[in-house]
C-alpha cells in the first residue's frame, strides 16, 4: 500500500478553503470514486493557515502512477501543490467518518415518507 500527500499555500491564489469546498460540493469529487486502486481520497484543509490537500491511499505504488482525473485543485487554484510526497503503508486502523465539514454546510436531506 502506498500514501501520496499534496498541499498547497493557497496565499498566491484567488481560491480559499470555502470556495475549494464549494467546488467539491459541486462534482470535483465524482471522478476520483471511479479510480482503480484508489482506496481512499481525503481533501484536506488548513483554514488558519491557507492550506489545501489531499491524501490518497492506494493499493500499490503502480496505482498510484497510473493516469488520474484533472487536477481540479491545481485548476482552480493556478499552480502545482507546493509539497507532494509518497509513503509505504506500515500499518492501518479503521474507524473513520467519510463525511468530512465541506459537506456539513449542506441542508439536509428530506425525510422520505413511508411506503404503503
């Protein structure tokens, strides 16, 4: 299993961590469920200190090399991440929430009413 990290200093761009959420909101989220030996992609954010980022958790180091969807991120935000590094998985323990607060801003959903 391998790790891949990305951030970016968001102090050169236009973009915020409000209007990177904004985006995954939007759709950007979509083409990475489809990816093959992606395990998990988590977006992350550092509100205080104008940072924006991924980690992503692969299968292999081969899946992490693989052809991948646009770069949204680096789209929107007009330059490559600052810092991208690689790790070997040594160990793993689950027990995550897969939600995350770009999406806690969202109403939600309505109830459904009972089926007869």
């Amino acid at each position: 299993m391998r790790v891949t990290v990305a951030w970016w200093d968001l102090a050169d761009s236009q973009q915020t961590v409000d209007s990177l959420e904004q985006d995954l909101r939007d759709g950007s989220v979509e083409p990475w469920r489809e990816v093959e030996g992606l395990r998990l992609k988590l977006w992350i954010a550092d509100r205080e200190r104008g940072r924006w980022g991924a980690v992503m958790w692969w299968d292999s180091a081969a899946a992490a090399e693989q052809p991948l969807p646009p770069n949204r991120a680096a789209e929107l935000i007009g330059y490559a991440p600052e810092h991208r590094v690689g790790f070997d998985v040594a160990a793993v323990a689950e027990g995550i929430d897969l939600s995350g607060p770009a999406f806690s801003a969202l109403p939600p959903a309505p109830a459904r009413a009972p089926e007869h």
